[in-house]
C-alpha cells in the first residue's frame, strides 16, 4: 500500500495546481497526507503544499482535521 501512495504522490511532481503551483518534488508522506515542494510560476517563490490522500477526502471526520490542522 505505501508503495502505490508514493506511486500515486510521484505522479503529481510536474503538474500544475490551480493554474499557479508548479510541483517540483515530494517532500515527504504520511497516514493523511503528501506534501509537495511547489513553486509560485508567476513570482519563483519555493512554497510547500500538503495534500489530503485523496481517498480520505470522504471522510467528513478527516477533512476536518486536517482543514483544523491547516489553521
């Protein structure tokens, strides 16, 4: 199973998110989430952006603590 999430994580690294975040590379993962080093492709700034494993966005309990842990 860890294997197929870094496979499904590894996929990401080039696309573009929301039309401004470039993905550079995976940084790390966990149980709940993947985070990217990104960068801004209008500024170059080096950001990171974590996201939810996409099969626990279902989850309302899990959604929530992460949107809580993001604040």
């Amino acid at each position: 199973m860890i294997d197929s999430a870094r496979l499904a994580a590894e996929k990401r690294v080039g696309l573009t998110i929301k039309g401004k975040y470039l993905v550079e590379r995976v940084l790390g993962m966990g149980g709940m989430a993947v985070v990217y080093a990104v960068t801004h492709t209008r500024n170059n700034a080096s950001l990171a952006i974590k996201m939810l494993h996409p099969e626990l966005s279902y989850r309302d309990d899990i959604r929530s603590r992460f949107l809580r842990e993001g604040y």
